[in-house]
C-alpha cells in the first residue's frame, strides 16, 4: 500500500514538472451546459405531526462542588524575539 502512494506521488510530480516546463502543453474547447426546459409538474405535499415543547426552569436544590484556587509561584517557559536588523 505504501509503495502504490509512493508511485502514485511521484507520477503526479512528474506531471506536474512536465506541465510547468511546456514538455507537455494541454489546450481545449470551451464547453456549454445542456438547455434544459421544466414545464408543469406540483411540488410534493408533506404532512407531519409533531409533539409539542415546553421551556421553562424550576428551582431545585442539587449539591455543587465548592471549587477553591490558590495563588502558586511556579517557573514557566518565556520567549523573547528581537527584530533583525
């Protein structure tokens, strides 16, 4: 599988070199959409029952962690850039 990717790869390389160089030149005609006439016909009719939703809120009592933070002298990496000159 590997080995297929790898030629694969290096088929479209060359391509590509050979399309950059002139080696290969590719030239077409320009193309026109086909006429296409829609006359009559109705769009589908589509019925659907649906339940109802309700949104509200309610007051409850739930337990919640007590979160606490601590202030920490730790080292941190830092990064200084100086312009060339």
């Amino acid at each position: 599988m590997r080995a297929l990717v790898t030629v694969l790869a290096i088929v479209v390389i060359i391509g590509i070199i050979a399309l950059a160089t002139g080696f290969i030149s590719l030239s077409g005609k320009g193309g026109q959409l086909p006429k296409v006439a829609v006359e009559g016909g109705r769009l589908p009719t589509v019925g659907a029952d649906v339940g109802d939703i309700d949104l509200g809120t309610k007051n409850t009592t739930i337990e919640v962690p007590d979160v606490e933070t601590k202030k920490k002298t730790v080292e941190v990496p830092t990064l200084s850039v100086e312009k060339a000159r």
